[in-house]
C-alpha cells in the first residue's frame, strides 16, 4: 500500500470526450516516508493539493480545449498537479509538458495517461522556488528538471501565496518564448496585481475575463477569472464564455 487512498473519477471537459482521472481520495490523504515531499518544502497540510481535480483545473482545462491546435506551439503547464489541462490539450494533439514541484505529480500523470489510452506525455520537474537548478543540475530525485521555453504557459490557481520577490514571474520569463502567451485561471486570490505588474515590466499586455460558475449537487456557485497574457506578434483572443 502506498500510504494513501485513491479514487477514479471521470471528469467532463466541454469539446473533449470525458478524462479518466486517479485523484486522491480526498484532503485528509498523506504520506512522505522518505521525506521526499518535505525535502521540497511541501508540509503535511499542503501534500495532497496536488492530487485533487480543483474547481480552477476544471476552467483552465475548459479554455485550452477551446483553442485551436498549433502544430508549432509548445505548451508548458506549471503546478499542474493532477494535470487536467495538459491531459485536455495532448488528447487534441497539442505539444504539451507538464511540470510541478510534487514527488508523486509524475506518478500520477504517468497513471492517468495510462487510463485514458493516450501516448506518452512529457513531464519535468519545475519548481519557481529555485529555477536556477535547472542550470545546475539537470536531473533531481523527481527525474529531469524543467528547461526549454515555450510559446504557451498555463497554470490554475498558483497565485496562492504572496510572492514578494517575483519568483513566479521570473520563472516564466525564464521558460516563455520572446512571442508568448500566458493562461491562468485564477479564484480572485489577493495576490493578482504585484504578478500583474511584474509581468507587466516583462513585456505583456493582459485581458481578464470574468468566470462564474452555477454551483452543482449543493455546491456554491466557483468565482474566478481567465488572466491572459500576451507579449510579442498579436496572437488570437480566446472566445471564452
């Protein structure tokens, strides 16, 4: 046994046929024997938040299956977790590769690219609390370190936590190609304007778009927004609605 508790669900995604995922069984689940998850700073509370499919996912994966494949763009999500939208855009046949800081985030893909009869997706480890050991040390416990840069960037929910050195916005700046755009879907957490000026000061322009949505089985109604940034040649707005 693994320590923890899993379940399959099957999560439908507007365009897409519907994407078989293992998920942990909920936010109680734990376990780090080896201290893995410790070693990168990811405490007892904050392990199993990678391995729940989050109300954010579900719209980051809803707008990436609404844009048009391009044969020549290379797509990178960060903090994916459980990877929904990465799993949405390589079942379109997009070039995507999903990153996050998690020891079982990999594992996890692995499995639920399995279940889903898909080919293989390509994953690296990609933390923004210490890109420069990508230079470094191209290889961690976790497999290859995130390199390369890519013409689309796209995360949900990782303006979680007060960034005062702008690291998030220098990781991307250091993984966004010179003409780029960059997706987030964002729970109107508090920490939106200092990343937005920062991505500012990097050469993008931003569009909002508002997101709410009805709650379901007793639910409350999800508020959010698409944040999209563009730098470089003028690229094609998303129809999102």
């Amino acid at each position: 046994m693994p320590g923890y508790q899993t379940k399959l669900e099957q999560v439908a995604v507007a365009g897409v046929a519907d994407v078989h995922i293992r998920s942990l069984l909920d936010r109680q689940q734990y376990a780090d024997p080896q201290g893995a998850a410790a070693a990168l700073g990811i405490s007892s509370a904050a392990w199993p938040l990678f391995g729940l499919v989050w109300p954010s996912a579900r719209q980051l994966a809803a707008v990436v299956a609404q844009r048009p494949v391009d044969d020549n763009e290379r797509i990178l999500e960060i903090g994916c977790g459980l990877a929904l939208a990465s799993l949405v855009c390589h079942r379109r046949g997009s070039q995507v590769t999903a990153s996050d800081c998690h020891p079982l985030a990999g594992a996890f893909l692995l499995e639920n690219v399995r279940l889903n009869d898909m080919a293989p997706l390509p994953y690296r480890h990609g933390d923004w609390g210490a890109p420069q050991l990508a230079e470094l040390a191209p290889l961690c416990a976790q497999g290859p370190r995130l390199q390369g840069r890519y013409e689309l960037i796209m995360g949900s929910d990782v303006l979680y936590e007060r960034d005062d050195g702008g690291v998030l916005a220098t990781f991307i700046s250091r993984h966004a190609a010179e003409a780029s755009e960059v997706l987030i879907v964002d729970p109107n957490r508090a920490n939106r304007a200092p990343f937005h000026r920062r991505m500012a000061a990097l050469g993008y322009e931003l569009t909002e778009t508002m997101l709410v949505v009805a709650g379901v089985e007793g639910e409350l109604a999800w508020r959010g927004r698409v944040l999209h940034y563009r730098r470089g040649s003028v690229l094609p707005s998303l129809d999102i609605d």
